[in-house]
C-alpha cells in the first residue's frame, strides 16, 4: 500500500512538472515596442478606432488627432499598457480619409511569427546605437483603402505588410459625438485649411502610386572619392518608407540587396587630410524613376550601381545609374557637399 502510495505521488509530482514546463515554454514572448500611425502628406486621415491583439492581450493603435506627416511617418505614438508586450497575432482598424470623404475599416492577420524572429535581432553596425533593434509597429494609410506596416528602428525601417482595407460607412456622431454635426462642413474644413490637399483632389489621387512605390531593384550604392579619402558611413531613404543605415563592416561588404527607389541619400566621408565632409541628396521623384525604369528594361533582376562620383575640383558630386553597358545621369538632384562637425 505504501509502495502504490508513493507511486501514485510520484506520479502526480511529474504531471506538475511537465505541465509547469509546458507552460513556461508556451509563455507568449515579450518586446519592448510602441504603435505608430502615419498618412502621406497632403492626404489626411483620422483614425476611428484600432487595436493589435494576441489572445487576450490588447494594445490600442493611437486614434483622435488627423495624420499627415509623411509617408512611413510615425506622425502620432501613444505609449500604452506595458513596456513589454506580445507582437500582434491579428491586428483591425477603422479610419476616414479626408480626401475621398470615405470610410475604411478591416480586420487582418499580423505576420506574427516572422515579426518575433525580426524583433530578435540587434543591429551592431552603428557607430551610435551599438546594440540597436526594432521599437515601434508603424501602421501607413494612404488612400483607397491602402495599409502599410513596417517595424521602425533608429537604424532601420522595414515594410512588413501591405493590406487593402474595405469601404465602410457609420453613424457620423459615433465618429464625432462632440464636434461638427455636420460630416461635409467638418470634412471640407479640414481640406481647405490645406492646400496641398485641394490641388490632389482636384487634379485626382493616384491610388496605384503608393504601390509602385514599393517595386524593389537589385542595386547598391557607390560613392567614388578622390585618393586617401574614406567613406564614413550612408543614410538611405526609399519612396516606399524603407531606410536603412550602412557602416562599419556593412559598408565594406556593400552587397547588392532589392531595394525601393531613393528617395534622398546622405553620406559622410573623410578627406586625404582627416577632414569630414557630408553629401545629402534629394532626388527629383520623376526623373528616377523614368532613370530606374529606362536602365531595368533589358533585365529586371540585374545589379545596378547607383554612383556618386566626387569631381576632379571636390566641389560637387556627378550623380548616375550604371550598369554592365549602359550608365543614366541625374541632373535634378537638390544637394551639396557640407563640412561636418558629427
């Protein structure tokens, strides 16, 4: 009687045990992350209501206010619940968009498991932010319907997602219980107090624009300077929101990798002398692109340098797309060479 006693103790010490390590292991993992939200500039929206989940876990996606501060923007961040939470399993949103005077809404899965491995790595190639990783889920609206979400870091940005919202409509003092009772006086106000968005809205919105934002090309800088001068370090910022920061051993490898057309470039470099010298770049948005489409048209997937050749005076920098055979100048470009302090 003992013995079956002692067994049956035993037993049941070892279901404990197996359950209590089962549940550590099935414990949901947890990150250090904020919501954003954004809207390209002059196409305002306002956020009704929004929430990532995970089980039973919520964490609200930041409403009341209209956004408008850019593409890829974090235009509004709301800390919310604790520091640490479960990355997304599903995440639903409703929004107005001011310019078509339309409602939005939807519900979507979130790419959970390939977001925990992201949110895992540490970016050790700053100078700045040795041990760097991802703190914010920002959330893009641009018009008909289009959602972006890309993971936000200090020394990158990565689009995650691209999702299609479905038109929807709701009783306009659900929306606005406290404000203007009427939908086209608030709606027509918040457009004419900007005229960016009158001139879209009059000349029409390119609803597939946001898309070929997000058309990617195996290419990679190259910055060409004079003898005994050194690259520091490059700043990349794409159209479709994505940017990235390359140094240290990056910059030496500097790989080709499938990327979105510029949209500004910085770089820092040192002279035969030990003086630091800043380029920064903005690009003319039609003449790259025609540049991107006329060099891929042969060969979609070949390997592209994107060259800043420093001038034989030091003074300026000559600007091309270059491939195998063929090399396209830029001639729009905004920006010069500056001294640097930093």
């Amino acid at each position: 009687m003992k013995k079956t006693i002692a067994l049956t103790g035993l037993f049941i010490f070892l279901q404990i045990t197996i359950t209590s390590c089962q549940t550590t292991t099935m414990e949901t993992e947890k990150f250090e992350w904020l919501p954003g939200v954004g809207a390209p500039k002059g196409y305002p929206v306002e956020i009704y209501s929004g929430d990532f989940y995970n089980g039973n876990t919520w964490v609200s996606i930041p409403n009341g206010g209209i956004l408008e501060e850019g593409w890829g923007a974090d235009g509004m961040t709301m800390a919310v619940g604790e520091d640490f939470k479960p990355i997304p399993e599903r995440f639903k949103i409703t929004y107005l968009s001011f310019i078509e005077n339309q409602f939005y809404t939807g519900e979507f899965a979130f790419p959970h498991d390939s977001v925990v491995a992201l949110f895992k790595e540490e970016f050790n190639n700053s100078p700045y932010n040795p041990k760097e990783s991802f703190r914010s889920i920002v959330l893009g609206f641009a018009p008909g319907g289009m959602i972006v979400i890309w993971l936000r870091s200090s020394e990158r940005q990565i689009e995650i997602g691209r999702y299609q919202a479905t038109k929807t409509d709701m009783d306009w003092e659900f929306f606005n219980p406290q404000g203007e009772e009427d939908r086209n006086k608030y709606v027509n106000g918040v457009l004419e107090r900007r005229p960016e968005t009158l001139k879209h809205k009059k000349e029409g919105v390119e609803f597939g624009l946001w898309d070929s934002y997000r058309i990617k090309y195996n290419w990679r800088p190259k910055i060409e300077l004079k003898e005994n001068s050194r690259l520091h370090e490059v700043f990349l910022i794409q159209f479709n929101a994505e940017f990235e920061h390359i140094t240290k051993e990056k910059l030496s490898i500097n790989a080709f990798l499938k990327r979105a057309i510029p949209h500004d470039i910085l770089f820092r470099y040192y002279d035969a002398a030990g003086n630091k010298f800043a380029g920064e770049y903005f690009f003319d948005e039609k003449e790259i692109f025609n540049a991107y489409k006329e060099i891929y048209k042969n060969n979609p997937d070949q390997e592209v340098e994107f060259v800043f050749e420093l001038s034989a005076d030091k003074t300026k920098f000559i600007i091309y797309l270059k491939n195998a055979t063929e090399q396209i100048e830029l001639l729009k470009c905004r920006g010069k060479i500056n001294r640097s302090s930093d």
